[in-house]
C-alpha cells in the first residue's frame, strides 16, 4: 500500500505543474488567476463526486466503467491530436 501511495503521489507531482503550465501556455496574464481557479475546481469536483458516482458501476458492472472511463481516454486523447 506504500508503495503504491508513492506511485500516486509522483505521478501527481509530475503531471500537475505540467498540467498548470500545459493550460497557462499562451493566455493573457490577466486570464491565468481565472483558468487556473477553475481548473483546480474542477480537479477537486472529480475527486470529489468520482467515486461516488463509479461506485453503482464498480458494484453494478466494472466492466462498463473500465469501458466508459477508456473512452473518456480516447477522447481527451484524440482532441489533443
């Protein structure tokens, strides 16, 4: 469990500030307070209502949220082609 908790933990300390210089990359100084405040509010509504809107498919079907959450994937991927 330490190990994996580790894993999270990096992977969020090297995506993150990536992610926040990824999103500021070409807006106007006076825009960045707004488009970072409400990319962290967004970041923290999904840690909040992800798991308990997946819980019903986790205990339902997992399969369809391995299937829903791959096509969120896929799409993410496909608009930053």
């Amino acid at each position: 469990a330490v190990g994996a908790l580790l894993l999270v933990s990096a992977g969020a300390a090297l995506y993150l500030p990536a992610n926040k210089a990824y999103l500021v990359e070409g807006v106007p100084d006076a825009g960045r307070p707004r488009l970072l405040s409400a990319s962290s509010s967004a970041f923290n509504a999904g840690m909040a209502l992800g798991p308990p809107a997946a819980a019903p498919l986790v205990l339902g079907s997992p399969g369809v949220l391995f299937a829903c959450v791959a096509g969120l994937f896929a799409l993410i991927g496909a608009g930053h082609a």
